[in-house]
C-alpha cells in the first residue's frame, strides 16, 4: 500500500518531523518528479510516481524517532513504514542514505529508487548539483569512516547522475530551475 500525499503529510506531524526536514523531504520530492517527468518523455523507462513523490516526503521521518539497538538511519523509517502497511515505500526508503550505493545488497537498482537517492544528493535546505551536496559533506569534517564512505561514494554518485541525465536530457542547472519555478508557480499548498 502507497499512502496518499495527506497521509505523508500527517505522518510528518504524527513523527514531529523539522520543519527544516519537511523542506528538504518536499524539495526531494520535487526534483524526484522532475527526473521521472524528463526519463518518462525521453525513454520508454515508466516510474512510479506515487511511489517515488511520497517516498521522498518519507524518507527522513526518523529525525526524531528513537533508535533500537543496533538501528541507523534509515532503519528506523524503514522499520516504521513496514509497520504501517507501506512495504512498497519502505523497500524504497531503504536504499536511498549515501552508504547504500557502495553495498550491493542496498545499493539503489530499480529506477525510483535511483531517482530518491540522486535527487537527495541534490537537496540540503534547497537545489543544489551533486559536486555542491559534497562539498557540503567534506565541510563539515567527518569522522574518518564517514570520510571514507563519502569519498568512496562520490565517482559512483557521479556516475548515476550522468545516467540519469542522459537519458532526461537534464543538466544540474536546469533541474534547479525546473523545481524553483514550480515552487514559484504554485497557488496555496505545493503539495
């Protein structure tokens, strides 16, 4: 079962989700639609839309969540969604934190899940391109581990946004342009 978009926005009060996440989730979400929208009109590739617009509003919820032994982000999102009734969503969630693509059992294969990991590697508190998310990253002076997944990560996040590009005949600038003007464009609610 997918929960509607009211049903994700509640569940970011019902988690008390910051509102400094809820921008993000929405601007995840915003960008993850523009990439579905481009591959849809230029290659035979179908995304589930639904699927991929609330999993990027649900991606964070955990950010006030406590943790069981052994959990990290995202298991307790993931845990929580399957709870619910949403396994579709929590098998999306799963691969999306920047460590799933340097393990195979999580790295993100199908195309929404591709599109949820780019496009929050796109996104802090607004659009960003990629090579700005990590400088970001290696500004903040990490813990050695942490510094060695960004750096391992890093060419193959590259690789997937030049795929994903491609084949949206999309650059970094113009999907920031893209979801600034439908934020721009918008009458009341985005959502």
């Amino acid at each position: 079962m997918i929960p509607t978009v009211a049903q994700a926005k509640a569940l970011w009060q019902t988690y008390h989700l910051p509102i400094t996440k809820q921008h993000h989730s929405l601007l995840v979400a915003l960008v993850s639609r523009t990439f579905a929208v481009y591959l849809e009109r230029y290659t035979d590739i179908r995304i589930q839309k639904d699927l991929l617009f609330v999993g990027a509003l649900l991606h964070d919820i955990d950010k006030k969540m406590p943790n069981l032994p052994g959990e990290t982000h995202p298991d307790v999102v993931v845990r929580v969604l399957s709870d619910l009734g949403y396994k579709e969503v929590a098998v999306l969630v799963k691969t999306h934190p920047l460590h799933a693509i340097l393990d195979e059992q999580i790295a993100p294969k199908e195309w929404e899940e591709k599109l949820l990991f780019l496009a929050d590697k796109m996104t802090k508190y607004d659009v960003i391109t990629v090579d700005e998310r990590f400088r970001l990253w290696n500004d903040e002076y990490l813990p050695i581990k942490d510094q060695r997944i960004l750096d391992a990560a890093y060419p193959k996040v590259k690789r997937l946004e030049q795929e994903v590009f491609h084949l949206a005949h999309l650059t970094s600038e113009e999907v920031i342009k893209i979801v600034k003007n439908d934020i721009l464009h918008q009458e009341g609610d985005i959502l």
